[in-house]
C-alpha cells in the first residue's frame, strides 16, 4: 500500500465539488493542467479511473471508484486540518516563576501578567521582588524568568525597555545596541548550549 498524498486528494474533491477542471482550478488558485496532473497521478496511483471527463461546456463526473474514494478523501483531508489545528492550540500548562524588581513590580508586570494569563489561563506565575544582582545570580534556581535594571553593556538578557538613547535589544540571535539604560532586562532560564528553558509542569 503506498501513500496518497493529500494535496492530490485536494484537487480530487474539488473536482468532485465544483464538477469542472476549469472551477477546481480558480479555487485552488492553480492551472487547470496542474489540477489535471494531480488525478493522473492520484489515478496512476490507485490504478483506478476516478473522474469521468468531459468535452466542452460539459460537467465532470466521477467514477465509481471516484464516488467511492470521495468520502475518504474528505476525511483524510479534514483529519489534516483538524491535526494542524490542534498543534498550533496546544495548551500551555504548569507554572513559571517570576522575579521582578519593585519598580517594575508596580509599573510594566501587572499588565503583562493579565495578558499572559487571559492566553495561558492553566499556567500559574509566581512572582517575588528582590535585588537584580541577586535574582541574577538565583535564575535556574528560585527563578526562570528575572526582569530587571542593568546597563545596556553588562550583558545578556533581552532589553524590553530602554531609559534614553536609541532602541536596544536582541533580534534573532544579534545584539543591536544604542546609548543609555536597559529597563526591563529580562532573563530566561537556560540549558548548557544557551537553548531557553520552558516553564516547569
């Protein structure tokens, strides 16, 4: 038994649904000699004649072994769309747990955390203030997340917020640096290779 695969299965049962090579291929955004190809291939396939073909202006017809695959074809697809959905909804679970300066405890995290909790509703935030050199120092260990004040050429972290000068902060993977204070230097917790650690479950 080989595999069949589903963009073939796609262009069969809009085939089916629009009765017209010409229909299926505006639908799919394709050529209608590409929409062609796929049956031949899908047919060479399974050996079979799915699609009985017209000439003309007359609508296209499916086999029996076409009315029969039809419904299967339906479901492949739908069972496709249903995994993609589900794997980009996967729910987060567990807790995190938070350390915040106070400034930043009474100003940029309360907000933060509503948002973060209306998308992650199951995960639980835990959050305790202390010194930045400190909490540094405790991330991995009582913390996964620190957010706190340093200057911008201590290091590390990813800048939220800078105090004066030009914007500051990390993108994909580069510093990009201008002049002033960090606010809001926020750091995650990481593995040996400097991969992020997620959030205990």
């Amino acid at each position: 038994m080989r595999p069949i695969d589903p963009l073939l299965l796609q262009s069969f049962v809009c085939i089916a649904d629009a009765q017209s090579f010409a229909k299926a291929a505006r639908r799919l955004n394709k050529t209608q000699p590409a929409i062609s190809t796929h049956i031949n291939r899908l047919e060479n396939l399974l050996g079979l004649s799915l699609v009985v073909r017209g000439s003309g202006r007359r609508e296209v017809s499916l086999t029996p072994s076409g009315a029969t695959l039809l419904p299967f074809a339906r479901r492949i697809l739908e069972l496709q769309a249903e995994a993609w959905k589900r794997l980009n909804n996967i729910e987060i679970a567990g807790s995190v747990r938070l350390g915040v300066t106070e400034d930043h405890a009474a100003l940029a995290v309360p907000k933060l955390i509503g948002l973060f909790r209306r998308i992650h509703p199951d995960v639980d935030v835990d959050i305790q203030t202390g010194m930045t050199l400190r909490m540094r120092h405790e991330l991995g260990d009582r913390f996964d997340i620190v957010v706190a004040a340093q200057p911008l050429d201590s290091g590390g972290g990813e800048v939220l917020r800078q105090a004066q000068g030009e914007a500051a902060g990390k993108i994909a993977g580069e510093d990009q640096r201008g002049e002033g204070d960090a606010i809001g230097d926020l750091h995650h917790r990481r593995d040996a290779a400097g991969h992020r650690v997620p959030p205990e479950r």
